[in-house]
C-alpha cells in the first residue's frame, strides 16, 4: 500500500469514529512535555550514561585486543606466552565490567522510565477525574481506558527500550567509527558511504511508518470502545439476543486491527531486512578490499579481523534501533494522545483554577493545593435554602432543555419533580450538581452563587442518590464512607442501622466486612439504594437529591426505601425526583415540569383540583386511560 493510500485510511478511520481525538502533529511538543518529568531524574541519567560508556568501551576494547595478540605476538614469531596471559587476563576483566555496568545502566534507566510512567499515569487518571459531564458525553470509555493502559504502555516501552537503545547503540555507534580510523583510515573512509544511504532509506520509510503505526493504534481503540461498551451493557445483548450482531461487529473491528497490525509487521520487517542486506555486502566489500591488502602485505591480518568484527558491530547497533523504530513511533503517536487527553480543559471549574500548563504539568499537584485551601466554607452554617434564578440550559446550542426556570426552595423542605420523559428533570439536578453550567441565570445556595463553592465544598454541600448507585469493589464498609478512613466503622454501622440496612448486612456471610464485587453485584438493587442512603447519614449533606431512586423497586423495597427517604430527608433539604408519584404525595410541594419549564407547583391534593397536568399523571399511574 502506498503512503498516500495509509494515509487517506487513517483519516477515514478517525472520521468514522467521532470518540477518537483529533491526532495533531505536535510530537515535538509533546516530547518537550514529557522532557519536563524526566528533568527531577538528571543525577540518574548522568549515572546512566557513565554506566554506558563504560559498558561499550569494554565490549569495543576486546576485537582491539585479539587484533595485538595476532599482529604483536602471533604473526610476529614472539610467541610471549606471558604476553598471551595477559591479554587473556584483561580480555576476562573487560568482559566482567561489560556485564556489571550493563547490569546497572538496565537498571537505573529501568528506575527512571517506571518511576516517570508511574507518575504520567497518576496525574492522567486525576486529570480524567476533573473533567466535566460534558468530555465524558463526547468520549466513550473504550478510548479512555486504551489512554489509560495501552498508551502509557507504549510510553513504558519508549524508556525501556527506545531510549536504551539510544543510548546504548547511539555510543556504540560512535565509538565503532573512531576504532575503524584508528585501524584503517580507507577502508573506514568506504564504510561511511553507507551512512548518506541508511540515511535516505530512514527518511524514505519514516512518514510511512508514522501513519501505519497511528492506524494500528486508532483501530485498538476502537476495538476496546466497542469491547467496553458490550461488556457494559451485556444484559441487554441478551435479552435481545444480539450474540451473532455483537460478534459480526466485533469481528468486523477485530479484521480491521489484525491487518493494520499486519502492515505495522510487514514496514517493520523490511526496513530491517534492508539493513541487513547493507550489512552483508559491507562486510563481503571490506573482505575484498581488505584481504587484497593483507595479500600485497599492505595491512596486518590482525587488523583485517578487528576491522571484520567492528563492521559487524557497525551494524548491530543499527539493526536495533531500526527494531526500536516502531516501539518509538507507537510511543511518540502515545505521547501526542496522552497530552492531547491533558490539553482537554474542564468545562467546569472553580473561580480560582488557573489553566494547565502542558509544559510543567507537576503544577498540577500545587492547584490542586490551593483549590483545596479555598475549601474552608463552613458546611454546619449552610441552611439549604435554593435558588434557580430565571435558568436556562442546553447541551447542544438551539436546542433548549430549561427554558427561564424561576423555582425557590426553603431549607429543610421537601421538593417532589415530576413530569414526562424529556420534561428536564434530570438537568435540573445536574445544573444543581454543577455537573453542567447554566448558559443563563442562577443558581444559589443561601444566596451563594455555585459558580463561587468550590466543587469538592458544593459536592459534600450536595448528596446524590441515583436510579443506579454505584459500588466499587471493596468490602461494605468501604462503600459506606467512600474509602474515607477518617470516618470510623462504628460511624458507618450506626448509620446503616439507622436506615434500615443493619439487619440485610449482617446476614452476608462476613457481615460489614464483605467483599463486593464490581457495581455490588451481589446485592439487590433495594439493597444498593440502601447503602446509599447509609452514605447520606456518614456524609451528612445539606440537599439531598434522590433521582428516580425507586423506579426499579419492588413495592416491599419501595416501602424500605421510603422509610429511609423519611429518616435521611429530616433536618435537610431534599428533591425528589418520581417516576412513580406515590414517593411524593406526601412531599411539602411537588413541582411539575414540561418541555424544560414548571407547568403546575403544589401539594398532592392541590395539584389533584387544578386537573391538569398532574392529575393526568396521576391518572395513568392508576391504570386509569
């Protein structure tokens, strides 16, 4: 395939699949970037390259002493056999601190890529965290989770081999044509001939190469998206049995990746087997040219073998960095992705936040600092008294979803939301949550705006119960108080107590202390929604909102739920939002809400006598036509 034709596929490739970032060619800084972290680990390198060079001196110093041996000792009809031993002893020597320092230079280098792959991993993951709903809504967690592992792996990749290899065979290189001068200047004047052609050939493969290694890590991505995604809703390939469509897709993807792969292995092979082809007829030339010296007794024998033997190694550090040519370009493609993760800003952020600076990215840690410090509010003084000032909200522009909402909410009152499907309900809570901003008006709690609570003050200000609460892997007590061991086991076990969840929980084999799986498997939904409302005691919010948190329960659960909602509702404020109005007829004012506006606001019974949009709910929730 010609380079043109790559290249018109990988653009088709990235057009056909609206999650993968733009890919830019900004390698170079990128690189700078990443210079940045390896800047802390100086000392470190500078040991590494003396490790080095004492490595390569003496592997390159044993040819030079066989070539003494022979010319100085053999050929010469001395016959010095201490002369031998010695040889012999340094030969020994130098092959011992080859293996010592090449020990070392392998393990410090080792040191330095992981403790920098570690961090750059670190930091990208927190960088994930911090980014608003609307990133997550635009990119699918196949991508990120390809970001994540495979691209840091690359990264990993790049210090363990690339720039090993770099430094290694880049001095081997060095060092070879020097001793080559130092034998034999012709023939070391020939040999260089050939660094104008490997030259050309690197240049004439390296766009290439580039694009085929992009393509073949744009269709890993895609293929773990689609993988994630199924994994993600497997209940619902089953239930409508689309095994054989998953598996046709899947397999369609998993085509696509094998052949690029395929190309990235066939590029990759010829550009080596090409140098080996230069490397053998070096070698047959310099034989000729050489021997034919030796016979007219212009050179020594001796330095005919050494002069062999570094053409050999000429090649060898070469041949390995070719090797390493597509472990570098899958790094470099890496890198540009990872900074281009680190180049998305939050659509979110504190008044305060100063942009990131992908050049120094450890300032990142420090604003975290100093967001932290302007978490001071006092948290037992908020009152929870809400404002929705006039709003209005769309997630894409003309397309409104809250049109000039005006809604006031006492503190400690109890808010019902209903309404169709579509009517905005859900993007009232995340406007409330900050998980999107308001494009007009509002909103306050006791009369502060949110734009000005930072968001870790607003989110313990603010409890959220969904339809599908979510556990982690971990053990009870853990998804309680959200791995926060300042919160004691006793704290937690008092608060499931208090809504109800004590006596489920203890008849679990190991009680508090149980493992659960991912997403609390092992639980029934009455039971998850349980445990979230036991977080809501620990956390102790200020709002509470619930979002269609019984809409899946049975009516027995319903009932622990409702119960809960009772004893976890009082002292705070709390929005109810109802799939089924039979959670909110006892609510101190439901609110109901069409086509992103408030159509009706009142109690149960008033809303009942305005037969209007309520009642018609109320109506097809009891059957009624």
């Amino acid at each position: 395939m010609r380079p043109a034709q790559a290249i018109n596929n990988w653009q088709a490739d990235q057009k056909a699949d609206p999650n993968m970032p733009e890919q830019k060619p900004e390698y170079v800084s990128a690189f700078r970037a990443l210079s940045g972290y390896a800047r802390p680990h100086l000392w470190s390198f500078i040991a590494v390259i003396g490790c080095t060079l004492i490595a390569i001196l003496s592997d390159l110093m044993q040819p030079f002493l066989i070539k003494i041996a022979i010319d100085d000792n053999l050929l010469s009809g001395k016959n010095d056999y201490k002369g031998l031993l010695a040889i012999c002893g340094i030969y020994l020597g130098l092959a011992i601190s080859s293996l010592l320092f090449t020990y070392l230079q392998n393990n410090l280098l080792q040191n330095i890529g992981q403790s920098i792959v570690a961090r750059i991993r670190k930091q990208l993951f927190g960088h994930i965290l911090k980014q608003s709903m609307r990133y997550f809504d635009r990119m699918s967690s196949g991508s990120l989770i390809t970001h994540v592992s495979s691209d840091t792996e690359a990264l990993n990749q790049f210090f363990n081999q690339v720039l090993l290899s770099l430094f290694r065979d880049g001095f081997t290189l060095i060092f070879i044509i020097v001793l080559m001068f130092q034998l034999d200047t012709q023939l070391a004047l020939y040999c260089l001939i050939l660094l104008p052609i490997i030259w050309g050939i690197a240049v004439a493969f390296r766009s290439y190469m580039r694009t085929t290694y992009q393509l073949a890590r744009t269709r890993l991505s895609r293929l773990v998206a689609f993988v994630a995604e199924n994994l993600s809703g497997m209940n619902l390939v089953q239930v409508f049995h689309q095994q054989k469509e998953q598996q046709k897709q899947f397999d369609e993807r998993n085509s696509s990746y094998f052949k690029a792969n395929l190309r990235e292995i066939g590029t990759n092979v010829i550009f080596g087997r090409t140098f080996d082809i230069l490397s053998n007829l070096s070698i047959a030339f310099v034989i000729l040219a050489g021997g034919n010296s030796v016979l007219d007794k212009q050179l020594e024998f001796g330095v005919l073998y050494a002069f062999v033997t570094y053409i050999r190694q000429f090649f060898q550090p070469i041949n390995t960095i070719t090797q390493q040519w597509n472990t570098l370009q899958s790094a470099t493609v890496a890198v540009t992705r990872i900074w281009g993760v680190f180049a998305n800003k939050p659509d979110i952020t504190d008044r305060d936040h100063e942009p990131l600076d992908l050049h120094n990215l450890e300032l990142e840690d420090e604003a975290d600092e100093r967001q932290a410090s302007l978490s001071n509010l006092n948290l037992e003084k908020v009152k929870g008294r809400i404002d929705f000032n006039h709003i209005s909200f769309s997630y894409e522009e003309g397309v409104p979803i809250i049109r000039n909402l005006d809604l006031h909410i006492k503190s400690g009152e109890l808010i019902g939301v209903v309404g169709t499907t579509g009517a905005g309900k859900s993007s009232l809570i995340s406007l409330l949550c900050r998980f999107y901003d308001v494009k007009e008006g509002s909103i306050r709690i006791d009369e502060t705006d949110i734009k000005d609570i930072p968001q870790a003050t607003l989110h313990r200000l603010v409890g959220l119960i969904q339809q599908e609460p979510y556990l982690y892997s971990g053990s009870i007590i853990d998804n309680v108080r959200m791995f926060d061991e300042s919160i004691s086991p006793k704290e937690v076990i008092r608060a499931c107590e208090f809504v109800g969840a004590d006596s489920i929980i203890k008849k679990l084999k190991n009680g508090y202390e149980s493992q659960l799986s991912e997403r609390g498997s092992g639980l029934s939904a009455g039971e998850r929604q349980l445990i979230s409302f036991a977080r809501i005691i620990v956390f102790k919010p200020k709002v509470l909102i619930l979002d269609e948190a019984s809409a899946n329960l049975d009516s027995h659960t319903e009932q622990l739920i409702q119960h809960a909602l009772q004893i976890v509702s009082q002292g705070r404020t709390t929005i109810v939002i109802a799939h089924r109005l039979s959670t909110i007829m006892q609510a101190d004012r439901i609110i109901v809400m069409s086509h992103g506006e408030i159509v009706e606001q009142g109690s149960h019974q008033e809303l009942l006598e305005l037969e209007g949009h309520y009642k018609e709910l109320y109506e097809h929730s009891q059957g009624h036509s």
